[in-house]
C-alpha cells in the first residue's frame, strides 16, 4: 500500500544528524531507529534507499509492536536534542 505523502527522502536526514522514530498507531510506543540502518535494511530488502521517504518508512515494518502486537505505524524524523543554553 503506497503512502500519499511519503514524506521527504531519508538523504535529506542525514544533514541534520536525524533518526527514524516509528510509533505505534495502536498503542502509542516509539522506537528510534538510527537512520543509516534504516537505509542499509530497505536497499538489502531491495524496497527502498535514501530516496525513499520518511512517513514512507512505516509500511515497511514487518515486524508487530512488541507491546500489543499491532501493525499500524507511523514514521517520521527525529532530530538529535539541542544543548541548553544556560
């Protein structure tokens, strides 16, 4: 099933030192998934690579929440936290 919008190419990420965060639609758990990995894992599964988007990313998982067992995701970019400024 092919995503409307499947959001802007994992390459984009990589400038700004981003993740992968995958939600589970059912009950709300997040994982981070380092973003390398994530293109390393969809080109040796030939689905994907870096042009492949980010809110794309959730229809690949294969694999159910490891809380409920549920299979409807959602994925989109996490950026790395800012220092404070004190």
């Amino acid at each position: 099933m092919a995503i409307a919008d499947p959001g802007v190419p994992l390459a984009h990420y990589r400038k700004h030192s981003a993740a992968v965060n995958l939600t589970c639609l059912d009950c709300m758990q997040h994982r981070v998934f380092e973003l390398g990995a994530i293109i390393r894992r969809l080109s040796a599964r030939g689905v994907g690579g870096e042009q492949t988007g980010v809110r794309a990313v959730a229809g690949f998982v294969r694999q159910p929440c490891t809380r409920c067992v549920g299979m409807r995701f959602e994925s989109r970019p996490d950026f790395p936290q800012r220092p404070k400024n004190d």
